[in-house]
C-alpha cells in the first residue's frame, strides 16, 4: 500500500499535493479491486478449483458490453465511486470526469479562471480498471489511472481534455508496479512489491534509446482494430518492418515504453480517459504521444506512444493517410 509520504513529489504547489494524494487514491482503490480479481482467479486457482470458479477465463460477477463494444463489470463502477469519495473529501472544489459515471463540476469551480494569470483549477480524469477485459480474463495487464488536467481559461473549464495534462498516476495492483508523472517534475516508478516482484524504491524513468523500427519492439491493443483503421496493407508494412511485435496491451504497454522496456505502443482510438494520462507519462519519460498524423491524439484516430522523435518518423511514414 502507498501512502501519501511515499512519493517523488514532496514539493509544496497545486500539483505536487495532489499527485501524492492521487498515488494514495489509486492504491487504496486497486487493492480493493485487486481483492476482487484474486477472489475470482487467484483464489479458486489456489483452492484447486481451476482458475476462477468457472474454470479457466471465467469471471464470476456479470460483466456487459457497452455501446462502445467496450466492457464494465460492477467492480469498474465501484472503483470509480470509491476514487470519486475520495477526491470529493479532499478537493471539494475539484472537477472529476470518469468513464463510468460522467462528470462532476462543483458550483462555481472555475468562476475565477481568466482573471488573474496564477489562477488555475484541476480537473480529475478518471479510468477506474483500463483493461477490463484482460481483468475478466485473470490478465494482470489492468491499471487504475487517474489524469490531472489543469485548467486556466474558461473555455477550457467548459471542454475536457483542452487544458494541460499536469500530471498522472498509472497503479498495477495485480503486477505490483505502479508509474507517476508530474509536468517539470519527470516520470517516477516503483515495485510495490507482492506475488511478482519485490519491492523497490521510486526510480526515474526515461523511454528506450532505440531509433529505427527495424531494431524497435512493437506493442499494441488489438490487431484488428489497427486493421480496420489503417488498413490491411499498412498495417502489414509497419508490423513486419519492426524487429518484435507484440499484444502486451491498454495501459500496461503504455508503462513499456515509459520505462523504455519497448519502443513504442500503438493503440486504436481510444477515450480521452484512456490516452489522458500518457501524455505526461510518456513524454515526462521523454518520448511523444501523437495521433496517426502526428498530431495532439484526438477523437477518432489512433494513438502512437513512442520513445523518440526519430523512430515516431519513420512510423508516421507508414501509418499517416495523408503521406502515402
């Protein structure tokens, strides 16, 4: 369990408070989640029951589809209301956006922006368990992940995901791992310790030094979604150009590239909840995160985390429309 004195952010600003508080935020709430996870794999596996209840890949509460095509299970929506308490208690005047239960402005919360330079409020962005579908399948690739949007105008106020992506925590229970980032303040991580590894001090990341895809490893969510985006002949280009290429998916490829384990992670498009948080991850770290056209990610293309501006080249030579 993290609290809030285990931190790399011990500065005093806006910013700095709130990371900490969102590190303790997202351990409390995935240990929760994790309970659930080990009830309905780890457990029935130990009781010598198969893996879950239901045998191998069964999950045991219901899950649905959303309109999406996207998953949730009761234990996404829970989590969420359990961060959304949280922050309330300790931000009151904060605004909160999450996937599962919309937004939440107070009265007021952004009355002030515009009038003076240093004024600034906080949106939080919540992603409960991203990888809900790897959780309802025993994969320990879900995360929770909480994004701080720092807002200055009131245009901004009024538009999620126009303001500054401040900063960012992306907790692993299942894996023991979790990541943080902080504008100015670098990308942090830090074993947590348990089943899959021992437990180590926060260490400073930086993305890999790899610059051509011939030497790169390649991650990505799903291959079919990336077929039916950039098309079977691209898609073919840019897999078989890459030295490894691999499904390790959602927000645990994101935290590869981060601390430069792969090259680079291509993902579908995604919810602003979903890629919000890699921007201040990854390019903390020091890479970039852009859409197909090079571009700030936007709605409707796919995202490309990448560990350096060479390499990003050279695949937005193969996945950019408009180049080819």
């Amino acid at each position: 369990m993290i609290d809030d004195t285990d931190t790399p952010f011990t500065q005093t600003d806006a910013l700095s408070r709130r990371l900490r508080h969102a590190l303790a935020f997202a351990a409390d709430v995935g240990a929760r989640a994790l309970r659930e996870f080990d009830h309905n794999f780890r457990g029935g596996h130990q009781e010598g029951g198969g893996l879950g209840r239901g045998g191998a890949g069964a999950f045991t509460a219901p899950v649905e589809t959303k309109h999406d095509g996207s998953v949730v299970t009761r234990v996404d929506r829970e989590s969420e209301g359990a961060l959304r308490e949280l922050i309330r208690s300790d931000y009151p005047g904060d605004a909160i956006l999450g996937e599962e239960l919309g937004a939440h402005e107070p009265d007021g919360w952004a009355a002030a922006l515009g009038t003076s330079a240093q004024h600034e409020a906080f949106r939080w962005i919540l992603d409960p368990i991203d990888g809900t579908r790897s959780f309802v399948h025993g994969v320990p690739f879900w995360g929770v992940m909480i994004t701080l949007e720092r807002v200055r105008t009131a245009e901004q106020a009024r538009t999620p995901g126009t303001g500054e992506f401040a900063g960012a925590v992306i907790a692993f229970p299942a894996l023991g791992e979790v990541m943080a980032a902080g504008r100015g303040l670098g990308c942090w991580w830090k074993a947590t310790g348990g089943e899959l590894c021992a437990s180590r001090p926060w260490t400073r990341c930086g993305t890999a030094a790899c610059e051509r895809l011939a030497d790169a490893t390649l991650v990505m969510t799903s291959f079919k979604s990336l077929i039916e985006l950039m098309g079977e002949r691209r898609f073919l280009t840019l897999t078989s150009r890459s030295h490894v290429t691999r499904g390790w998916s959602d927000c645990y490829g994101n935290m590869l590239v981060a601390t430069g384990r792969v090259d680079v992670m291509i993902d579908p498009p995604m919810a602003l909840w979903d890629w919000a948080p890699l921007v201040a991850i990854i390019e903390e770290a020091g890479g970039s995160v852009t859409d197909f056209r090079g571009g700030p990610p936007r709605k409707g293309d796919g995202v490309i985390a990448c560990a350096n501006p060479r390499l990003l080249e050279e695949i937005l030579g193969i996945v950019d429309p408009t180049r080819s």
